[in-house]
C-alpha cells in the first residue's frame, strides 16, 4: 500500500513535533540541573543535608592573588561557619562590650554584596572577652527561612529576604548559662524542627523548636555539665537520631520526640568535636586529652569508630575500632575514601583505616585546623586555623597537593577582637595570641569555597566559573 503525500508530511510534522519534545525536556532538565549546581546549598554546621558537589567545579588552588572572587567585612565578631542556600551566604556576628548586638548578615553568592542584615538585642549580656564564645553557634537555613541561635539563648528565625518571623530566648524561658567560657554548640534540623543541645554546669537539655513559631516541639533534660561540641543528625536503621558526644557520655536521642534511645559512658575528654555520620549506623568520635593532660587516659579510649545497631526492641551502641594516638584539638575527624582522618592541635594528620583502625600514615601539616576538613572527590581539604588550606589527594599515600594562603601576612583580614582588658597576666597573654586572626568555618557549593574569620568573608572560586553565578 503506497503512502499519500499528506501522509507523508503528517509522519515527518509529527516526528518533528516528538523530536521537539524532546529537546525541550531534555534543555529543560539541563538548566534545572544547571540551577541546581549553581544554587546549591550548605544549609548547616558541617554541611549537615548539603547539596552534592561537582568536584571538578571546586577550586584547588588559590592565593591572595589568585581566585579569590570576593571578600566581605561582617560587623563586631562571629565564631559560626556561614551556610549558604538560593545563591546567599548567612553569616552571624556579636558586637559591644557586653555582646549587646547580635548580628544575621546576607551576602550575595556571586559578589559578596550585602543583601540584607538584621540586628537583635541580646538577652543576656556578657563581657566581650576571646575566652568567652562570641557567635560561635551555626545557624540553620531551609527554603522558609534562617534560624541563629546565639550563645546568649536567643533565637532568631527570618526569611531569606530577612524579615522577622519570630523570636525566643531560652535563657528566660529555661536557665541562664553559666559556662565560664561560653556555649557554643550548633543547631541541627528536621524538616519541622530545630534542635539545640544546651550542655551548662547550671543546666544540661536537648530543645527542639517547632520551624513555624518557634514553640516548644519537645524538650529532654540532661546531666549538667561542661562541653561546647555540637550535635548530629544520624540515620540509624532508618531512623532519625540525634547523636550527643558530650562531657563523659555519647547519647543517641529521637529527633522525633526527644526520647533518649542509649547511652555510653565509657569516655571522656568529648568537650568539643562532632560525630560526623559514616552510614549504616556508625559516626566517628573523637576527644581530647585537654590543654592540661587532664582528660589524657579516658581520651585514648574515647577516639574511634562507633556502631549502633538495633537488636529486637533495644538499641545497643558499641565502638568498632579505638585509636589511642589520634586527638583532635577543635576540628572533628572525617572519613572518606574507606580512610578516617584527625588533625591534632599542631597539625598533625592521622590517617586510619576506617573498617579496621590501622594507622596507614601520620604527617604534619603546615598549619592546625579549628574548621572540619572536607572531603571533595578524590581530596581532602584542611583548613588550617592561620589561613592555609592544605589539600591532600585522597588514598593511602600520603600525597600535598597544594598548600593555598587566603590572606598573607602584609594583608591580614579584618579583625575586630575586643577591646576590654582582661583580668589577669596570663589572660592578658592569652589574648594577645588570639588576636590573630583565625579561620573558623567554610561552606562549599558548586564553584565556589566560602571560609569566614572572626569578622571577614572570604569566597574562593575558579575564574572561569564567575560568570554563572551571576545569572
């Protein structure tokens, strides 16, 4: 049977047409996916629920000269990390000689502009002292909005654009910190809920807060105590936990309902770092000897891989693996490429096997890290506390791939560390050595490396990738 004309042409226009379909999804999940990478999101402590990276879009090398797209001066002082999400940095500041001022400031992705910044009272005052946390808590962000918690109790929930949704101090509503040094502990998030862990000599609980109105969701008491680490949302057999490694005990609590699940006691010297999550039920978890050795003996047993698995109606929590020699100061261990990492006070890396804990090298680097090292592809980036990143290639050799300064020391950053006089000679000393400035938290995304010091922003990026956060 021959085919008409008609036909014919009604064949190829509707062959056309379906080609033209589909060229448009197929452009159409193209730039979806575009927009995604390019706005993708950082939206916690660590990168707690961040978007997945394109390593080959993520800077290795940079210099004062060199891919550094942008700098940004926040007010007073802050110890947070900043997050991003919707091409916007959040950072938070103090400011005052009581840390009157408390700070949410947004910035620009592509140019470090000043979008927005929002100022609070503090509900509780204290003196502006290096030895006294200054904004050190992370805040939280999700599509609704950003929630700063600050060391001070309060907490401030505004929408992306900066305006205020509502307000909370849990230093009126609970207790006053007593912490000599300040709290410094890190929200975490659910879809519905912000959770902080206040651990205070006075008062010890674990608060989750409805993201609607800031109201009490539930909240869980604990033992008083003194510690500043944060703490972690973990899936555990399919459950969402918030896992505490804090002052003497590991918990692992419902983020549902706040009910405590296990506990484990066996450890000590767990005042500052996160578990970070290593899948299928087990994290990291580190401590430290402290700065006068007076945690030293429970330290050694209290670095290591945990588990925690689920057995018939319990939950049973137990180390896999102890390390006795790794200790890391401020930054928490990580574990990528079937390798766990620590970084120590002077710098040094302690690489294991993270099935077995054997040791497959130790070397220093150039610098100790406050900030967490990331893992991006095949390296691992440290950033040392004094501006120097040193990228290491993942695998078992010991490989620097680049050492990389943010700042050299005829520019240093911004710095605005206070000005009231400390009460003793060796405080005085003390803070003579923290005035320098220190890097203290990074945000990655596609393209671009956000660090902050105390009162400066910095974002790295690759020359050629400038372009498309601008779009």
């Amino acid at each position: 049977m021959m085919t008409s004309p008609f036909d014919l042409r009604k064949a190829v226009r509707d062959s056309l047409m379906a080609l033209g379909i589909v060229l448009f999804v197929f452009y159409a999940c193209q730039a979806g996916e575009s927009s995604r990478t390019v706005s993708g999101s950082w939206p916690g402590f660590l990168g707690a629920g961040a978007s997945p990276l394109q390593p080959a879009s993520v800077p290795r090398t940079w210099s004062p000269d060199e891919n550094i797209a942008w700098t940004a001066k926040v007010p007073g002082y802050g110890q947070s990390s900043p997050v991003i999400i919707d091409k916007r940095v959040f950072v938070t500041s103090v400011q005052g000689d009581q840390k009157e001022s408390l700070h949410v400031v947004c910035l620009n992705l592509a140019d470090g502009r000043q979008i927005w910044t929002h100022q609070e009272t503090s509900g509780f005052l204290e003196k502006n002292s290096v030895y006294i946390s200054r904004a050190a808590p992370t805040p939280v962000v999700d599509s609704s909005g950003v929630y700063a918690y600050f060391e001070s109790g309060d907490v401030i929930a505004l929408t992306l654009d900066g305006a205020v949704r509502w307000r909370k101090s849990l230093s009126t509503d609970y207790a006053k910190p007593t912490n000599e040094f300040g709290l410094s502990a890190s929200p975490v998030q659910t879809d519905e809920h912000v959770i902080i862990l206040i651990d205070d000599p006075a008062t010890a609980y674990l608060v989750a807060l409805n993201k609607s109105d800031g109201s009490q969701a539930w909240k869980t008491d604990r033992t008083a105590r003194t510690s500043w680490s944060s703490p972690a949302l973990v899936q555990i057999d399919g459950q969402a936990q918030v896992v505490c490694s804090s002052a003497g005990s590991v918990d692992g609590y419902s983020a549902a309902t706040g009910e405590l699940l296990w506990t484990v006691t066996d450890v000590g010297g767990n005042t500052a770092t996160t578990p970070l999550d290593a899948g299928n039920g087990r994290f990291l978890i580190a401590a430290s000897p402290g700065r006068q050795g007076e945690n030293s003996e429970l330290a050694k047993k209290s670095n290591g891989l945990m588990e925690v698995k689920r057995s018939r109606n319990a939950w049973i929590a137990e180390f896999v693996w102890k390390t006795p020699d790794a200790t890391p100061s401020w930054a928490s261990p990580v574990i990528h490429g079937g390798l766990a990492y620590w970084v120590n006070r002077v710098g040094v890396v302690y690489c294991l096997d993270a099935d077995s804990g054997d040791a497959v090298y130790t070397h220093r680097i150039k610098q100790s890290a406050w900030a967490t090292p990331i893992a991006v592809g095949e390296h691992l980036y440290v950033f040392g506390k004094d501006g120097v990143t040193t990228v290491l290639a993942g695998g078992r050799d010991y490989q620097v791939l680049a050492e990389n300064s943010l700042w050299s020391d005829d520019a240093p950053p911004v710095n605005n560390v206070p000005t009231a006089e400390e009460e003793s000679e060796e405080r005085r000393r003390g803070a003579a050595m923290f005035s320098r400035p220190t890097l203290y938290g990074v945000a990655i995304v596609d393209d671009s490396i956000v660090m902050r010091t105390g009162s400066q922003v910095f974002c790295v990026r690759s020359q050629n990738t400038a372009a498309s956060l601008s779009q």
